[in-house]
C-alpha cells in the first residue's frame, strides 16, 4: 500500500523552471518529483498555491497558471507591464498580483477575469499579503509607503509613510498582527493601532518570512540561517538560531493545516535556497528548540521561491517523476496541457506576440 501524500512543494529557481513535488510519509518523509515546467521565458520570482491553484510569476511579465486537482495547466495571465513580484490566494477564490509596475491585480479564480487592476505605488510592488478575513490587503512598494486596501470597495483605505523601503508584508494567522520588513529590520504592527508595537534587527539581510504560529516568527536571509521569534507586544525575542542551509535562504513557508502536523506542538517548515536544497523541518512550538530536519532534496536548481500545498487525504498513487530531473530536460512530465486553453510557447519571438488568452481582460489601473 502506498504511503499517503501529505502535502506538495512547489518551488521556483532563476533557470527559469517551475519544480513541483509530492510528500510521502510513512516511517519517514520521502520526497518524490511530480513534474518540471518550463512555461517562463524569465526567472521565476514569486509563486503561490492554494488548495486548486498555483501560480507563478516571472521576470517575464507573466502569471502562469495550474489546476493542481485536476494536474493541468490552465494558462497565462497577461496583465502587468513588469515582473511579477508577490502573488497571494484568498482561499480557493480569489487572487491578487503584484508588479514592478506599480499595480495590483484582483483575479476571480473561477473564471480568472480581472475582477480590478489598482495603481498602487508609485514604483514598484514589492509585497502584497491578505487578511485572513479576505476584507483588506497590505501592499509594500519602492516608493517607502505601505498602503491598505478595502477589498470589499476595491478601492485604498489608507497610507503609511515608511523610513525605507519594505521588502516584505505579512499578516499573522489569526490577523492580529502584521509585520513590516526592509532590510534587516522587522516592524511588528497590531491591526487595532497601526502602530508599531516592537522592532527587530535580524543583523543580516532578511530573504523570507513566515509566521509559524500566531506569535512565532521565522525568518532567513543571507549566511543561510533561520531565526525563530517569539512576538510580544513591546518586546520580541530570538528564541532559535540555526544553520538551515550554505547559502542564503530565500523562501520560507510553514504549513498551514494544524490537522495536518504529527504532533499537536510541531509545525513543519519548508525552506529553499540558492544553495539548490528544498527542506522540511519539524519545529516544536512549545520548546523552539532547534528544528530536526526531516527530508532534504538536492534540486540542482538556483531556487528563488517556494509554495506548500497540505493534501492529506489524497494518497501517492498519482504519476510521479523520477527525483533530480535534470534542468536541460524540457519535457513535462506530469501536468497535461488543457485542451480549452491556448498555452505560450517558450520561445524568445513570442515575448513580442504574446497577447493571446487574456488580452481582452487587460484594464487601465
């Protein structure tokens, strides 16, 4: 009897190259390739996945879309002028993009029409993030301001001048809290003031973020370490300090299903680097002891992003590749092209031509 599937990793690398792959667990973890694509013309630079979902976004311009139940590609979003920087599911219905052309994209996944395209920030959009409740937006942008968003009108609720230039925005999970964070630095908001309640000085560049729980924070950066946080109002504190990888980590995301982890006080986290390594760690929310390492890939690839996708009642019985594909190999080996749609081939002469699917969608922000 195959063991059953816990969750999908999907991860992005600058060889251009989407990675997706399948989480057995029985005595232990075991990671299986489910499929390679290669629909960018540019590095992947932010991807997300929801529970039918992902996406990704590219230097290219482009959003490219799969239906993870099915295992079939839907096609390509064309709406922005600049790579996609941050992308961002509210549950199973909607999304939003961001660019570096200043402008976000509101997407009704249904039919994937462009439901709103909003001028943001007068530079680039660095960051977008949700509310658990799906009723507002954070967006981050080049021109040091971070702005709420009234999704309900569609429209800005209100901005805050930044000192500097916010690289990321999340909200905790239960939306109590926000984070801003530029540089080194990390400013902790609460949703009832918008004022800061604690900063934290990480003494290292921050490449990721991800909240663990409600008041646990992980972040990685340059060296390859990851720092584990305990937030307090007024005070936040370092609780773990750890080498997770050899070079620098640049995607971090802890599962979100507490259904889905092996003991009531663990979370698995999963993190990417450049050094070409996807791991899954268990953390212990009680005692933040140092994280035991679970299962470990060499994907060969640059990676430049990761999404986690919990399947727990799915089992491994779905066609799976063989581990280590090599980047060179541009077949695809387990998504099938959806008939209804037409897919972008990858070639250099169709970044002039290629307006095709989603052309009558594009709107003025």
């Amino acid at each position: 009897m195959a063991a059953p599937t816990c969750m999908e990793l999907y991860a992005g690398c600058y060889e251009r190259t989407t990675l997706g792959y399948v989480v057995n667990e029985n005595a232990k973890f075991v990671i299986k390739a489910k499929f390679t694509d290669n629909s960018h013309i540019g590095y992947v630079k932010t991807l997300a996945a929801s529970e039918s979902f992902l996406a990704t976004g590219s230097t290219d311009e482009t959003i490219h879309l799969y239906n993870l139940v099915t295992n079939r590609e839907l096609g390509t979003l064309l709406q922005h002028n600049g790579s996609i920087t941050s992308i961002c599911f509210h549950g199973d219905s909607h999304m939003i993009s961001g660019s570096a052309d200043g402008t976000i994209g509101i997407w009704h996944t249904a039919s994937w029409e462009l439901m709103k395209s909003l001028r943001a920030h007068k530079g680039g959009v660095n960051s977008v993030a949700i509310h658990p409740s799906g009723k507002l937006a954070l967006t981050a942008g080049q021109d040091k301001s971070l702005r709420t968003w009234n999704l309900v009108k569609g429209r800005v609720a209100y901005t805050t001048n930044i000192k500097q230039v916010a690289d990321f925005v999340s909200w905790s999970p239960d939306g109590e809290l926000y984070i801003v964070v530029g540089d080194s630095i990390i400013n902790v908001y609460t949703i009832t003031t918008a004022t800061i309640t604690s900063s934290i000085d990480c003494q290292r560049k921050i490449l990721a973020v991800s909240f663990v729980t409600n008041r646990i924070l992980a972040v990685g950066g340059e060296g390859g370490n990851i720092q584990l946080f305990e937030l307090s109002e007024g005070k936040s504190t370092c609780r773990c300090d750890f080498k997770a990888h050899e070079n620098r980590v640049k995607g971090i995301q802890c599962t979100s299903d507490r259904s889905s982890q092996p003991e009531e006080n663990c979370r698995w986290l999963v993190t990417v680097s450049s050094d070409s390594h996807l791991k899954i760690w268990s953390v212990n929310v009680e005692t933040l002891d140092e994280p035991t390492l679970l299962a470990d890939v060499n994907t060969t690839a640059r990676l430049t992003c990761v999404g986690v996708r919990p399947v727990l009642s799915q089992s491994a019985d779905s066609p799976v590749g063989k581990p280590g594909v090599p980047m060179t190999d541009k077949s695809r080996e387990s998504l099938e092209e959806d008939s209804t749609l037409t897919k972008r081939k990858n070639t250099g002469a169709e970044q002039d031509s290629r307006k095709k699917k989603f052309k009558a969608r594009k709107q003025r922000p």
